[in-house]
C-alpha cells in the first residue's frame, strides 16, 4: 500500500498510531506444502504500529524471497516471488528426497517470524524444532520420500466451500465470536475461494475432485447453482468431479436443493464408482431429520449399503469421503457430538474398513481443520480431515496415488484474491483459528503412506466413471 494511501486510511479509521514508513513486519510464515521436491512457504508482511480494525497490521506491499540450502550457515540457494504483495507465496523446486534443508524468509531484509502454535504445541514452519527460539530462523524441514512406484492419477479433496456465507466464522452457541466478513466493494469470498480451488487444482495435476460437503451455507437453490457452475469448470459432475451431502446443505421444507441440484431430483445422494481401477465411495453422513448442529449419521438402508459395497470387493484400493469425519481428536475447541458422525455407526464404518483391505483413505470435512489420524480400529485406512475451502488457510488436499502408495499434501489456493481474503480471516475465532485449522504439524497437511495400489490404471484420454455393479443408483 502506498504511503499517502496508508495515511488516508488510518485517518479514515480514525487511527492515531506512530509507524516509520520504511518499516515492514514480516510475520505468520508458514511452512504449508513439503512432497519429495518441493516446499510452499507463505508469510505477511504489514506496517507496524498499524491497526486494521481486525487486529491486523495494514497491508505493506514489498519483495519477498526465500533463501535456502542444506547447511544452516551456507543458505546459498534463492527462491524469489515474482512481484510485489503483502500476501507472500513462495516455491521452492528441484528439492531432494530424503534431504534436510534450512531456510529463511525475508522481505526488505527483515525475516519473517512464524505462526505461533503455542496453545497446541505445533509447529508451522518445519518437521524439526530447529531455529524455533530465535527470531527468523533459520527454520528446517526434511522432504519425504515419494511413494513407491509410478505415479498413476491425483484426486482433489476438498470440502466446506460455504457458497452463499457473508461472514466467516460465527460458531452457533458462542455469540461473541462476531465473524469476519469479506472487504468493501470485493466479491463473495466463497466465490473467490471456490474458483480459486478450480483452477489450481487443475494447475497442480488433479485427474478428479471430490468435494465433501458443506457446498453452500444453507442449501438456497441459487448458491447450489452458483456452486455447480464453478465446479463446472473443473469438467462434468459424475464423471471428473463429485460432491457429497454436508449438515449445510439438508433438505428444508420447500424441498431438496442439494437432490435438484446435482443429483437431477432423484436417487439417493450417496454412490459408488469406479474410477480406472480406484473405487470411489460418497457417503451423505446426513441422511437424517436435524438442524444441522447436531452429530452426522446415515440411513440403516445406507449404512447397509456402504458394507455390502465393501464385502463384494475387499482389496479393490478405495477412497471412501463424507462430510462429517469418523473421530475428532485433539481440537483445541471443546468437542460436541456435532462434530463428527454418529459413534456407533462411525464404530461400525470402521469395522467395514478393517474387514475391507482396498480401502486406504477417508476424506472428511466438517471441522475445518488439517488433521490427519489413523486409528488401532483399522490401522490401514488415513483418517484426513481438510480445512475449509472457503476461509484461512483455504486450500485443498491434493492425494497423489502411486502403485505402492499415496501422499496427501495440503495446497493453499494462491491467486491474489485468495490470498487477501485467507489472510484477513486467519482472525476468525479472535485470531486462534491458525491454532486450530492449519495442522498442529506438518504432517497432519502432508503425509506418504505405502500401499499397494497396483490394480489402478493410470487415466487415458475420454475416461469416464462407471458405477459399480449392483450400485443402487
């Protein structure tokens, strides 16, 4: 933000704070994707000494670059961004496998400082406490081995996109956590994030896009719509994406939007197909009568569905997502039973996947939250938790197959708009969402798993789904 600018707009505010004008703070770096060969790293520079009304420091528009290398006192590699922001992205390329870098990021000279994960004994910035206790770092990060074998296709998961929301944040039964709402004179941010998750997913190689849930706030036929013709961009509905049934989009009174919407008005909303291999089950965790606060569950028809899906094939490699996750562990916030599905019938589900060897993944969403679990239940299936699309971080979980296993790596949508809008709602919840959404490490945004995946071929031009024999569509 130009200076006489900036002066205008704590007038405005009616803000009487000293700043130097040459002075940039460079804070909330973030460690947010690491695979075998690259790193994103992301931070905000602002202006001391100023105010947004958010608790934010106003914008500071400058350079940033990330210089790195494999030794803490030899940083001899640069990464640097393309242009001037306050909203920093920087990527990091041609990383080796197995490889501990050190690194630092600065703007105008000045290092940034990390996200503090305190309040959940996390850290943002690295896989290693290194340079932790001093002021920039530099920080560390050791980069995964990929997944073994050849890669054979990428699927976008993603959840929580909220279209038709005006203001991010508001929890129901805590009114003084007032929310956030997007700035004058700039578009719905559920729009900005959704698009935003198109096209990058697309930019970073995904094949399909599963979205769990939650696609609009209410269920308005206008926004489910709305979400259709973004996710439209992607490709066809059925065939390169897919979506599930959240507690936000429940049938109401004047009928099923969501039904009418994606689903033509008619059939469950819950499917099998089968993908080249890959056996994608959608599950609608809110096949019930509710206000949408309460716990998630399933009809018996399809929680009986589900398992007989299950036993006609139990190696084939499966991905199974819905919205609400099967188990919420370690939240900074109190748990309530609305925050995940049914506990008996999540028991049970688990059980399925013990029984069933193919299945390797469930995606869930729900919390807003980058969580990753795996549970003693079925020990061979990730329990993924995604943080919302529609708000901080505001991203998507990019899932790599490969024939002897997966990665799953949370990617940040990163055009301006998005970026603007993630930062000013990182203040969601008085600025302790980044303690709950991000990951209380890592890895609970980025993770390599072995499986055996060999039974999945790889997409050809023209592929298309085909539902599973038996299915009940």
């Amino acid at each position: 933000m130009p200076f006489d600018l900036l002066r205008a707009a704590l007038r405005t505010r009616g803000v009487r704070q000293s700043y130097a004008p040459n002075a940039v703070a460079a804070v909330n770096l973030e460690l947010v994707t690491l695979t075998e060969d690259r790193a994103i790293i992301t931070w905000y520079t602002g202006v001391p000494g100023t105010n947004d009304g958010l608790g934010r420091m106003l914008p500071a528009v400058t350079e940033g670059e990330v210089v790195y290398g494999t030794h803490p006192a030899r940083l001899n590699r640069t990464a640097s961004e393309r242009g001037r922001t306050a909203h920093h992205y920087v990527e990091l390329t041609d990383l080796e496998p197995g490889q501990t870098y050190y690194y630092q990021a600065r703007s105008r000279g000045t290092a940034a400082t990390p996200t503090a994960l305190h309040l959940v004994n996390g850290n943002a910035v690295g896989t290693s406490p290194y340079g932790l206790g001093t002021p920039g770092g530099p920080y560390s990060f050791t980069t995964p081995e990929p997944p073994p074998g050849r890669h054979l296709l990428s699927i976008a998961l993603c959840n929580d996109l909220h279209l038709g929301e005006t203001t991010a944040g508001v929890i129901t039964g805590i009114p003084l956590l007032r929310g956030i709402r997007q700035g004058p004179g700039l578009a719905p941010y559920p729009e900005i994030m959704t698009r935003a998750l198109v096209e990058e997913a697309r930019e970073r190689g995904a094949d399909h896009l599963l979205a769990a849930g939650d696609i609009t706030a209410g269920g308005a036929p206008h926004d489910l719509a709305e979400a259709k013709r973004i996710l439209d961009g992607f490709g066809t509905h059925g065939r390169d994406y897919f979506v599930t049934r959240g507690n936000h989009d429940r049938p109401r009174r004047r009928g099923d939007g969501f039904r009418d919407g994606f689903l033509g008005g008619e059939g469950p909303a819950y499917f099998a197909h089968d993908l080249g291999g890959l056996r994608v089950v959608g599950l609608d965790t809110y096949e019930k009568r509710g206000n949408g606060s309460d716990s998630g569950a399933l009809s018996g028809e399809q929680l009986s569905w589900l398992r007989t899906r299950l036993r006609e094939d139990r190696d084939q490699p499966t991905v199974v997502f819905g919205h609400h996750p099967l188990t919420v562990r370690n939240s900074l916030f109190p748990i309530t039973s609305g925050h995940r599905l049914n506990r008996r019938q999540a028991r049970a589900i688990l059980d399925a996947y013990a029984a069933a060897p193919g299945v390797f993944l469930h995606h869930a969403g729900h919390t807003h939250r980058n969580k990753r679990t795996v549970l003693p239940r079925a020990p061979r299936v990730t329990l993924q938790e995604v943080s919302a699309v529609k708000e901080y971080p505001g991203g998507f979980c990019l899932l790599r197959i490969h024939e002897g296993g997966y990665a799953l790596n949370y990617y940040k949508t990163s055009s301006a708009a998005a970026r603007e809008w993630s930062e000013r709602s990182r203040r969601v919840a008085t600025g302790l969402w980044p303690q709950y959404a991000l990951g209380r490490s890592v890895a609970d945004r980025n993770s390599v798993t072995a499986h055996d995946l060999s039974g999945i071929r790889r997409p050809t031009a023209g592929l298309t789904a085909t539902r599973v024999p038996g299915e009940t569509r």
